[in-house]
C-alpha cells in the first residue's frame, strides 16, 4: 500500500519558538492532504486540509496564523506550528489522498512544548 | 453539527470472546471507515464500508453500515490478545470543496486478557 512519512516522530521545543513538521507521501502523488491533532487518549481532530499550489483550507475554530501550512509540492506538505505554547503539545497526523481518494496517513509527530 | 458515536469507549473481553462496537452517526453518508491504533502509533485503515448493507471481513473482524439507521458495526469473534487497540471509526465531513475530509468518533479501547 502506499506510504506517508512524517518527520520528525518526535520534537521538543521551547514556549515562544517555531517548529516544522513535514508529510511526504513517498510513492505516490497527493494534491490533498490533510492536518489532524490528537491529545492523549482521545480522537482525532481534523484541523486543515492542505491543497497543492494553493492555500490551506482551515476548520472552525483552527488558527490559521498560529498553524501555518504550505504544500509545495505534489508529496510534500509542512505544518509549522508557531510562537508554541505548553498546550499546542499534541500527536499532530497527517493524511494524504491519493488519486483514486484512498486515505493514508502517517506516523505521527509527537510535540512537546516546555 | 456532524456527530459520531462509539460504545463503548472502553472494552475489556476475555480471550476467547465474542463483543460488538457500535458507532453512531447524525447525518446522511454512503460511506464509514474504520481504523486501528496502537498507543504511540499512527492509524490502521481496517475496512472501508461504501454503500448501505456493506459487509467486510477480516481475520476475527467483520464490519458492516446501515445507512439507513446510520449505524456501524464492528464484530469481533473470538478475541486474542493481539487485537487489543483503540479502534475508531470516521465518517467523511460534508460541505466545502475536498473530497477525504474524516469526523472521527472518540475511540473505544479494546483490552483483551487472557
């Protein structure tokens, strides 16, 4: 089945500092991908969906701003989450459609934000 | 609001054991998906149901959707240790332009004991 990695699995950052999270579908092309987070022991919440060439379409309540996404290319799509703060740490997953709009999402990136 | 609805949320069975999940949703969708997680872990697409009556099956799990009634199934027969997991399901969000967009429901944490 096709593959979606996400780098890093696992980042530490500082109160007021930026961090890059990346998806990669690594064997297949993905105009569409998706944002989602999920804190400990619930589900998963769908925060953005990232399109190819153009800007991110973001959920109610999703800061824009704060969560900012570019997808540059057709398997590449960055979340860099800025200014962090303690309660932006969360299991941040992304998903990536393929062209027959079969879903597969990724590892996973756990942030934790002292 | 779109509402998704699993019970139970917590599930512990003997092995052995036969148990259903049940998950609930408030709006009209032709299609529900059902996922595996592992603590720390990413999803695991199971089963893919895309039309009213649908049946699948895997190893000790079976799957089926009511459209009608807006409810899914997820049967385990005869649990082992190794399905123990969180288990959701997801029904795709309605409105916008983007085809893949998933509502979750909270999970139900499957324990299997020996």
């Amino acid at each position: 089945g096709a593959v979606v990695s996400q780098h890093p699995s696992r980042v530490i950052c500082k109160s007021g500092t930026s961090v890059k999270i990346e998806c990669r579908s690594l064997d297949f092309q993905a105009t569409t991908m998706f944002w989602y987070r999920q804190f400990p022991k619930q589900s998963l919440m769908l925060m953005a969906t990232s399109n190819e060439g153009s800007k991110a379409t973001y959920e109610q309540g999703v800061e824009k701003d704060k969560f900012l996404i570019n997808h540059a290319s057709l398997t590449l799509s960055t979340l860099t989450v800025t200014s962090a703060h303690p309660e932006d740490s969360s299991f941040y997953i992304c998903s990536a459609l393929t062209m027959e709009y079969e879903q597969y999402f990724g590892p996973g990136t756990r942030l934790t934000v002292t | 609001e779109l509402k998704v609805e699993q019970n139970p949320l917590f599930l512990s069975m003997q092995e052995g054991k036969n148990y259903t999940i049940y998950c609930n949703y408030s709006t009209t969708s032709d299609r529900l998906y059902w996922y595996r997680q592992d603590p720390g872990k990413s999803l695991e697409s199971l089963f893919v149901l895309l039309s009213n009556g649908a049946v699948k099956q895997e190893g000790r799990l079976m799957a089926s959707l009511d459209t009608k009634a807006r409810l899914s199934t997820l049967h385990i027969t005869a649990a082992v240790h190794d399905l123990s997991a969180t288990y959701f399901c997801a029904v795709p969000l309605r409105g916008g332009s983007t085809l893949g967009r998933l509502y979750f429901g909270r999970g139900t944490q499957l324990t299997v004991w020996p």
